[in-house]
C-alpha cells in the first residue's frame, strides 16, 4: 500500500542569494509496514535529514519562501513563522520524583503555509528535534507529513509518512463521546462575559499527554501535541466572525507512570473527570489557560474523544483526545471537533461532512449553525484577549489603466495597487508580459504576444500575507496582418490564408463577388487579369492585401489537310483548327517545303519525295501548352520498281520471291499460259523447258515490269548398290554408284574408312565390327537429292571366348563371357560335352580338369583353354626356399596347393609376421632355433592343413660362416638376347616369382629390399616392352603383379634399379 511521489525543500531566504535545498528520498522498511498497512490504502515512506533544515531555520525572518517539489508537483511555499507557544510558555515533565519544570527553549517553530497560487492558509508545519509534522493542501488535496515513530516505537527518528488524506482508511468504530453524556453535559458557565472585541481573540490553551503518549512520541511528545495543535489551528483563524488564535500556555508529559494521573483508568468518561480534578487542583502548574486537552492512546475504539460543552474559561474547560492510530488529518479533527464542543457546540446530523459530526471524518468544515454558535461563544469570554500579532494581513487588490491593447501601437500597461491593510511589499505576476513579475508597487508592463493573461499580486505585511489573480485581465491583441497565397487551376481558384491575428475576413474577387470565408475556393467565368483583395480585421482595425490573378484556361492545338495521299510532288493545305485561346503556333512539317511555319494558317507545302511524313502542330498561350502530333498523316506515293527472285526448282516446282517497290497490286505471267496475282506465288510446270516469266507492278502512279527465264531440268536420281553388305573385319566393300542426271556426288561412310568420298563408285575398307549407316547425295547445280540406308553394311570379326567357373562340391558352374558368338562347345575334360552358352558340369571324380570352350561364328572359330581343379577338400603343400638359414635372414614359403585354393593362413612359429594370409610370405627369422610351420589352405568345399614339425633351423650368427659378397656378375637367362646397361649388375637369384607358371597373378619377392627410384619392366622373349611400372623412391620388399590381361607365353620380368639389374624368367598359362 503506497501512495507514490517525492518531497523535496528548497528554503529561500530574504537574505540568502543562494537557496538550500532538503530531499525526502524514498524508502523501504519492513519494519513498519504490517502496522502503516492497517492505517493506510497508500502511502510513501522517506527519509528526511530534519537537523538540517532545522538549523537552516534558525535565526532566520519571520517570511520565508520554501520551494516544494511533490514528484511532478512543484509547489512554491511561503512560511510565515508564529509562536503557538506563549513567551511565558514552560513546559511539565512528570517523573517519579515529582514535576519538572522547563522554560521555554525555542526547539519548537510552528509555521503558517500560503501559496502563490492561491489566497488563505493552505497548510501547517511544526519543526523541532527528530520531528517534521504537518500538512499542506493543494487545489483541495491534501498531504499530511508525520513521524514514523507515532505508529512504531522502534522506527528511525528520521523516518517520515507522506499520505494523502484521502488514503486514511476509516475506522467507523470511533466517534466522539458526547452524546452519551449530553444530558448533563450543559454546565452553567461561570466565566465573566466580554462583548468588546476587537477582529480576533485569542485563548491560552493547556496540553496534557499520559503515559501511554509518552512511550510511543518519547522526547517529541510536547512537540507532537503542538502539531497536532497548529493543524486544529487552521480550523479556527478565518473560519468564524473573529478569527481564533489559540495559544499555548503549558505542556503536561508523564515519563512514567507513578507520575501519571491517569494510571490505572480505562474509561473516558473516567479520563474527563480525573481531568477535571487534576487540573484543577493545580496539575498545569499555574500557568493559565482557557480550554486544555488530555492525551492519552488508550482509546482505540468507540468514544475516542469526550468534552464539556460550553465551559470555555470555566472550570470544567477541559477535554480528553484519543491517539487511537490514525492520521494526522483525523487527530486535527478530532481535538478540533472536541474544543467545538467546549465552545458551546453539540453535534451536526450524523454522517454529515462537517467537523462537528458524531463520528471523526477528517472533515475541514464547519456547518453554518456551528460557526454562529462558536462565534458567539468565543466573543463572550472573558479570559479571551487580543491576538498577540497585534494586527492583520493586508487585502490584495489593483486596477490597470487598460485591459485591451493593441500590439505595437499601445502595448504598454499601467497597474495601480489597491491594496488595504498597510502593505509593505508586493509581488506581482505578469504572465505574457515583459517583465514577467515586478516587486514595484506601480509597474508598467509591455505585452508583446497576442493573448489573455491573468494578473496576480500578493501583497505582505508583517501578519501575513493575501493573493489576489484577476483571470483573463488582460486583453492583448496584434494589429492584423494580411496575407494569402492562391492556385488556379482552369478557371478553378482555391486561396491559402496566411493571415495572422484576424477575427473576420472579406475576400472581393475582381469580377464582383465577395467572400467572408477564411479560405474561399472561386470559378471565374472568363479568363483574364482580376485584383484579388483580402481584408483582414480585429479590434485593432483592418489591413488589405491586393494580388493580381491571371486566369488561363487550357487551350487545345488541332489542324486539318486538305488532301492526305497523293505522288510526288504532292502539294497539301493545312487548316488551324485550334482553340480560340491559343496565341502562338509552330508548325512542323518533316519530309515538306518549306519544313516549318509559325503563322496561324501556313502557306501550300511540297512534298517533293516518296514516303510517310508525320505533322506536328504546337499552340500556346500565356500559361498552357498543346501539341497535337499526326503520326504518318501524310502519305507521298511514286511510280513502283517491279522485281523478283526465285528459288532452284524443285522437280517443277519454282517459288517466287516479289522484291517489287511502291506497289499495291501485281501481276504474273509464268510463260506457260499461267497467271496470278498473290505477292509471292509458287507454281508448278508441266515438265522440263525454258520459261519467261514477267510481273508487273502497279500502284495510283503508274505499272512496271521485270522479266526473266527460268528452266526446269531432267529429273535428279540418288541410289547406290554393294556385291554384299555382310563381311568380316577387315571388310572392304565397293559401292556402285546408280544415281541419275547427277553431275557430282557426296558419300558418307559411318565407321568405314575412308568415311567420305567425292569418288563415282568408291572403295571403303570396314575394320570394326557392327552395323553401319551409308549416305550418298546426288548434285545437279542447285538441286539435291539424297538417299540413306540404315544399317546397310554389318561388320563381323573373329568371336573371341572367355568364360569364368564356379565350384561347389563337385559341381561346377561356367559363366560364358565371350563376345561376337553364334555357338558354343564346351568339354569339361572328362570325354563330357556341352553346346549351352553358360552350362553346369558335376565331376564323378576329384581332379585337375583341362576345360575348353570353342565359340564359332561366321567369321571362324576360336578355342580358350583353362584348367578347373575340383576337390572336396582343397590338396595343401607348401616348401622354401632354404630349410637352414642363419639368425637375421629372410626365408621365402613358396605354396604347392590345389589350385582351387582361394584363402591361406600360415601359422609361422618363430618368423616375422608369425602368422600371413598371403599366398607366398617372405619371413625373417631373428633368432636361432628350430621351428614348425602349419599352413591351413581352403576352397569353396571346405579347408586342410599341413604341418610340417621343426622346419626351419636357425642358426645363431656367431656359428654362421661369412656371406659371400652379394654382388655378382651379370647373368643372363636362356634366350634373353638383350644387353645389360654397363655399370649394373644382373643377380637372378636375388629375386623370386611366384607361383611360376601361373594365370596371370604373380609374387615378386626380394632377397635383400630395394630403395630408390625402380622400374619393374616386363617384355616378350624378343623385347617388346609389354608392361612398365615405376615405384618413385618407395622401399620395395615384395609386390603383387596383375597380368593377366597377358597372353599365354613365356616372359621376362626386369627390375632396374640405380644399383642392380635383376631379371626373371616366368609363364603365363591360361
């Protein structure tokens, strides 16, 4: 529950230049909310440095401005400081070893608030040590500022409550007591009457605050009841027929409760009574008084007030006032509502909106019975007296010599103070003037700026001070200016009204109409030049402003020929057809003489040329421009050309092209007794001759003719004939021309060669196999003609076999991958034959099968052989190349299965690798010793194995002889007839192939490695070079080779390298 907004102070002083500024900031204690939350819908906590603008009041004027800033409220204050507390003033501690007495300190300023906005008091404020209290009130609002510590014991000194006064939250339990007592309430006054009064009177007034008060306020109890009475103050100095002025006299504070009174009594109409008793019997200490309250906090609910009615200066003036936990607002109305009581008023209606109705409302208003009874009352006391100010605040009024000016003629402002009561200073507010406020008591004030403005002055004497605004004062006017902008469209014109400070306005056309409207639109009826005024007035007069207004309307160029098409030279007259407003004309007459013209009507124009002219006419006025523009309007004819073309017949048909010019019809004699008269004809002859053709032309201006021969020939034949169109590669066909009235030939052979011809009958050579396209076209001059036969030649070659096997058991399956077959035959071998082109073959018996496959076509036939090995389970062997070698060196594991093994494990004890999957492994040995060696061999049957226990012995290198030197002498093998490059060595065994002979795929295995750049060359038994392969630096210890794409034959396999030659012998079987 908060109400939000800022509270900041700005003290000026008359004797300060700089003023001092105080901020409430906002803040959070969680501390006090849970109670604050019970008593208010919204509020704001802040914190407030009090010392501080305390000791910046000290020692200062009587008047003292203070600058308020509300969150976005900004309120400029005036304090004028009052004593509530009399000079002879003294203050009662009760304690437990009797009363103290203390004079007056000065800890305690009260302060009157007015504000420039507005006459009257609009609020309180009370000041001392730790202690802020007060109201201020703005356009009707009110916001009560309090200490935080008057709900809470334990809140921070310098924590203050803002709120709202509407945002008390109403407690309709508590109510003032007096109707339950009324019946004896009235008491016969004994105080002496006073009827000579003077403007205001005023009552010394007695305070008294029990324990209960004194545990919550502390030290700042006497300060809180002066607050609470400063607040009750605003309710009595102007509200009755004399004003009130309440004086305090004394202050009762119990600080324990042996020294309180009222200890142990817990009813009100008790508290009244033990206040009567107390205070009379001497509880104020001597000091004198009117009327006195009692404070306590004990009554929280019900009657939390309770007085004598009508007993001011008498000895039964007293009255009790609850704290009960509420605002500040409810407190002032509450000891104001009971000190109406002891001023001999009873209660308004209840639920009424006055401060003496039943209940505590918060209310600031007296009811009209309420005022009369208290006025009367209080003028009769007699322990009244005269206020201690000793007069009153002076009453604002002024004049001004004149409240409508003109600007800048008369802009000048004479006021004149009014002002009663004996002013001594005045400050005035002259919004719109120049200046904007003067303290002189006679100001002239410049006005600049067009407007109504009020005028405020408030004047001040040492009681006070009093505000008067006259609204709406002064009437400053501009002397009219008058001014406008126009547009016309056609005879349309619409009008800007640019004028400043006009009230009325009178247009006047220039063609007799007039206008009062700010921004008229007006229709001419005729071009022309118009004075177009606009007179502009106020209370200052009217000024005009003239303007001339040309209206143009849009004007329209058009024309007319007497004659539009004709020959050369063709003469034309041209008539002006356009609008009665054009002024100006330009002619243009492209293709004619004379070519342009500006007069109105222009003379005869020539057109001495063939072709399509356009005209162009532009008209003008003062404003407007038209063009009319007649593309091709002027058509300019000449005698035609005849001419044609046309195309090499085709049998006998011609087609004729026209390329006659300037015709518009023709006429065609083809020489045959034939006609037309289309454009562009084609015509048919009845056969072979010589024609004359003629076309004439014809248009408006006359006919020509073009005549030319055209002949229509023999007819053109193309074919070719062959001995026969199927041969075997390499083929050679000769072709016969039989083509006729030709005089030259082309030929196209696809896939022969040669693959054109120019030749009669030409002679073509086919050496690839397959079906082939022949092209011949036949020439007589222009004329074609072309004849092709699709696939007329096919080509054969031998078929070449090639098959593949799959064995399962005893079963094998051949794939026959041969090409350019007609037939088969397969023999397995076995005295078995097939003629299938991929049969199937079950072997009765184990073996080595030699199969051959003939395949035949029309060119012969060829047979492959190939052996099919077919065991159950494959047959495993294997040896090496040496059974004894020393610790260090290579043995090479040559394999001796089937040949229908396709996957090896060696199982090597002792070697590196120890096991392979190779078909020949190279292993090193490194340590002496005696080793077995298992080889396990499969086929697509099933899988066998061999071991061969303690194989290989390995001698240790101290038992080793001596190696003999490794590099040999060139050897050659048997039928090698190449010679050695000199300076390389040829070492035959210090390399090994296999398994040799073979099907193609080879191992090659190196003795010792080789590193460096090598070539591995494979040629025929003469030396041609068959395979060639390079390693680029790589190490090379072994190498797989695929050639099987070789032939059967024996070959030799070289490895050069920068240091050895090394060369080998080996067969490929298929």
């Amino acid at each position: 529950m908060k109400f939000k907004f800022f509270l900041s102070f700005t003290l000026l002083f008359s004797t300060m230049v700089i003023a001092q500024q105080f901020k409430a900031n906002t803040v959070e204690n969680q501390l006090v909310k849970p109670v604050l939350n019970t008593v208010f819908s919204n509020y704001e906590l802040v914190s407030l440095d009090v010392n501080s603008i305390q000791n910046a009041l000290t020692s200062r004027s009587v008047h003292q401005n203070l600058d308020l800033q509300l969150g976005s409220k900004h309120l400029n204050l005036d304090l004028f400081e009052y004593d509530l507390l009399k000079s002879n003033y003294f203050l009662q501690l009760g304690t437990d070893q009797g009363v103290v007495k203390i004079p007056k300190d000065g800890r305690i300023k009260t302060y009157r608030i007015t504000t420039n906005a507005s006459q009257g008091h609009m609020g309180s404020l009370t000041i001392s040590d730790q202690f802020f209290y007060g109201f201020i009130e703005d356009n009707g609002v009110k916001y009560f500022f309090e200490p935080a510590y008057g709900f809470v014991q334990n809140a921070p000194k310098d924590l203050l409550v803002v709120y709202k006064e509407s945002d008390v939250l109403v407690n309709a339990a508590v109510k003032c007591g007096y109707d339950e007592l009324k019946d004896n309430s009235h008491i016969a006054d004994d105080a002496l009457g006073n009827e000579n009064r003077s403007h205001c009177i005023a009552f010394d007034v007695a305070l008294a605050n029990d324990f209960t008060v004194f545990q919550v306020r502390g030290n700042g109890t006497d300060a809180w009841c002066t607050g609470v009475l400063a607040n009750v103050q605003t309710n009595y100095d102007n509200e009755f027929t004399h004003s009130i002025e309440l004086n305090v006299s004394t202050i009762f504070v119990a600080t324990s409760t042996g020294s309180d009174p009222w200890n142990g009594i817990n009813n009100i109409n008790a508290h009244l009574d033990t206040h009567v008793s107390w205070a009379n019997g001497g509880g104020y200490g001597g000091a004198p008084y009117g009327l006195a309250t009692a404070w306590t906090r004990k009554y929280t609910s019900g009657a939390v007030g309770l007085a004598w009615v009508g007993t001011v200066c008498g000895n039964l003036r007293y009255n009790v006032c609850s704290d009960f936990g509420t605002g500040g607002g409810n407190l002032r109305n509450l000891q104001a509502h009971e000190m109406g009581h002891n001023f001999n008023y009873g209660h308004d209606a209840s639920g009424s909106p006055y401060i003496m109705a039943p209940s505590v409302n918060g209310s600031n208003q007296w009811s009209a019975p309420s005022i009369t009874a208290i006025s009367n009352f209080a003028n009769s006391r007699g322990c009244a007296s005269g206020c201690s100010t000793g007069g009153a605040a002076p009453v604002a009024n002024f004049k001004a010599n004149s409240t409508v000016i003109c600007v800048p003629t008369n802009n000048k402002v004479q006021f004149t103070d009014l002002s009663s009561g004996g002013p001594t200073s005045w400050a005035w507010t002259f919004p719109g003037g120049t200046p904007s406020s003067s303290n002189q008591q006679n100001p002239l004030i410049t006005y600049n700026t067009r407007g109504v403005y009020d005028v405020t002055l408030r004047v001040t004497n040492s009681f006070g001070s009093d505000v008067i605004t006259f609204n709406q004062y002064i009437d400053v006017e501009i002397k009219a200016v008058s001014a406008f902008d126009y547009f016309v469209i056609d005879r349309d014109m619409t009008t800007t009204n640019n004028s400043m400070y006009g009230d009325t306005y009178l247009w006047k056309f220039g063609d007799g109409t007039t206008s009062t409207e700010f921004e008229p639109q007006h229709t001419y009826a005729n071009d022309g030049i118009y004075n177009v005024d606009l007179e502009v007035t106020n209370r200052c007069g009217t000024v005009k402003k003239t303007i001339k207004v040309t209206v143009v309307t849009q004007n329209e160029a058009n024309f007319s020929a007497d004659v539009v098409r004709g020959c050369a030279s063709l003469k034309v007259k041209y008539k002006n057809l356009s609008s009665t407003n054009s002024n100006t004309f330009i002619w243009e007459f492209p293709g004619g003489t004379p070519s342009t013209s500006t007069l109105k009507d222009p003379p005869v124009i020539i057109y001495p040329r063939k072709g399509v002219f356009d005209v162009k006419l532009t008209a003008k006025n003062a404003r407007f421009t038209s063009v009319k523009v007649e593309n091709g309007y002027i058509t300019v004819d000449t005698i035609p050309v005849a001419s044609f073309t046309h195309a090499p017949p085709v049998g006998t048909l011609i087609d004729f092209t026209n390329t006659s010019v300037d015709a518009t019809s023709y006429s065609w004699d083809f020489g045959d007794s034939k006609s037309s008269t289309e454009s562009n004809p084609s015509h048919s002859y009845a056969g072979p001759g010589e024609y004359t053709v003629i076309l004439k032309a014809v248009n408006s201006c006359g006919t020509t003719s073009d005549t030319q021969k055209v002949e229509i020939a023999k007819a053109l034949g193309s074919n070719f004939k062959v001995p026969k169109t199927l041969g075997c590669a390499p083929f050679t066909v000769q072709f016969e021309n039989t083509s006729t009235n030709a005089t030259s030939y082309e030929w196209t052979f696809p896939g022969g060669n040669p693959s054109t011809s120019t030749l009669l009958n030409p002679t073509v050579v086919y050496n690839t196999p397959g079906k082939f396209d022949v092209t011949l076209v036949a020439i007589n001059g222009s004329d074609k003609e072309s004849t092709t036969k699709t696939q007329f030649i096919t080509v054969e070659s031998l078929p070449i076999p090639s098959f593949t096997s799959n064995i399962v058991k005893t079963e094998v399956f051949f794939t026959n991958t041969s090409q350019f077959g007609n037939s088969y035959l397969w023999d397995f071998g076995d005295n078995t034959t097939s003629t299938e082109i991929s049969p199937s073959h079950v072997y009765t018996v184990e073996g080595e099968f030699n199969v051959s496959l003939k395949i035949t076509n029309s060119c012969g036939t060829q047979e492959l052989l190939k052996q099919v090995v077919v065991y159950l389970i494959p047959k495993v062997d294997f040896s090496v190349n040496s059974f004894k070698v020393c610790a260090g060196d290579y043995v090479q594991f040559n394999d001796h299965s089937s040949k229908d093994v396709n996957d090896w494990l060696w199982q090597i004890e002792g070697g590196e690798p120890a096991t392979s999957t190779i078909q020949y492994p190279r292993v090193l040995y490194k340590k002496s010793g005696i080793y077995t060696v298992k080889l396990t061999v499969k086929n697509s049957n099933g899988s066998s194995f061999i071991i061969k226990q303690n194989y290989i012995t390995v001698v240790s290198p101290v038992l080793c002889p001596d190696r003999p030197n490794k590099k040999k002498k060139i050897i050659s093998d048997p039928g090698f007839g190449l010679n050695d490059p000199a300076g390389i060595k040829n070492q035959v065994d210090q390399m090994e192939i296999f398994p040799n002979p073979n099907f193609g795929i080879f191992e090659i295995q190196m003795v010792d490695p080789i590193v460096g750049n090598t070539d591995l060359v494979v040629t025929d038994l003469i030396g041609n070079e068959l395979f060639h392969e390079k390693t680029n630096g790589k190490y090379l210890d072994s190498k797989q080779l695929d050639l099987s794409n070789l032939p059967q034959g024996t070959y030799f396999l070289r490895v050069n390298s920068e240091t050895n030659q090394l060369i080998k012998k080996f067969t490929i079987t298929k």
